[in-house]
C-alpha cells in the first residue's frame, strides 16, 4: 500500500496506472485517518480515472446507523427493527458501535436493562447504535445464522455466516446454492 500513488491521474505503482482498485481499508478509516487520502480517492472517482471496488457508498450499508435513519423514514416497517441513537425503554436490545466489524464491542441488553452478553473490540468510541433484538434462526446445532448482502453498484451477491449469538471474526462462511 505505501508503494502505491494516488494523484488526480489516478491510483499508479511504478508508473504505471490502474483502472481498477479493491481495498480492503474502510473507509471510515480513510476518513478518519487519511482526509486527504479520501479527498483524492472522491477526485478520482468523479474524473472517472479508475473504479474502485467497494466505492465509498458502501459504508452507507456498513453503518448501523443507516438502520436508524431508516426506521426514522419508516416507523414500525415489517422488515425493520426498531432503531435509535439512545437506549430503547422496556425492550431487549442490542447495542453496537456505529462503525464496527465482526461482532467487535456489541452487547445484548435484557428489557430490565441487565447485561445478557458482550464482546469486547476496537470500535468503542464509535457512537453506539440500540435496535431492537431479534433471535437469529438457528440449526439443530445451536448455531445462529445471519444473512448478508454484497453491493457494489447493485446487489450482486448474498452470503450467510453462522456462529453464536453475536456473531464474531471466528465465525463461518456458510456455501450455499439458490435454487
């Protein structure tokens, strides 16, 4: 990565240029820790001088706090849980970071407010999100399992992970077919 160059010609590495880039950085890390870095990745963007895959967009879907924008425009939609930048009163939530990964610094909080579970991570000083909580389904096993879906310029890809309550950076990617 420090080998690479990005300048308003675009992304390069010994001269040579790039059309198309995938980083595996997020971008609220370029954000926060590279400004610039995301200044001249937007210019290169809007000049059409590569593609970037997993365009910053992306980090709309990655934020929960998308989740609370979203219950805001659609109260008590079937398809969304109740969602705030606060504690919910009297309801089973779960607590997570804004802007976290991987089950890092999520807690799931009983309705009397006593703690149920929580992990620990690096994503504690991000602003924490409080949704409504809902069982994942669950084999024969015991195992949970949470769908999730990959994006980049449309829906292109869907993937399940299955582990524990909350799942975490051990849990596994589940192949599956859809028929």
């Amino acid at each position: 990565m420090g080998d690479v160059e990005f300048s308003d010609d675009g992304i390069s590495k010994d001269d040579k240029l790039f059309e198309f880039w995938f980083k595996l950085i997020p971008w609220e890390d370029i954000a926060i820790d590279e400004g610039e870095l995301a200044v001249i990745l937007t210019e290169i963007i809007n000049n059409q001088k590569a593609i970037i895959f997993n365009p910053a967009y992306t980090l709309l879907f990655q934020s929960k706090g998308i989740m609370k924008i979203l219950w805001d425009m659609y109260p008590n939609h079937p398809l969304l849980l109740e969602t705030s930048f606060e504690p919910l009163e009297n309801t089973k939530q779960v607590e997570k970071p804004c802007f976290g990964r991987e089950g890092a610094n999520v807690a799931i909080v009983n309705d009397d407010n006593s703690l149920e579970m929580k992990t620990e991570g690096e994503y504690e000083n991000f602003k924490p999100v409080y949704q409504e909580y809902v069982e994942f389904p669950t084999d024969s096993n015991g195992d949970s399992y949470q769908a999730g879906v990959f994006y980049v310029y449309e829906a292109c890809g869907l993937g399940f992970r299955k582990g524990g309550k909350i799942l975490d950076d051990m849990s596994k990617f589940v192949g599956h077919i859809v028929e």
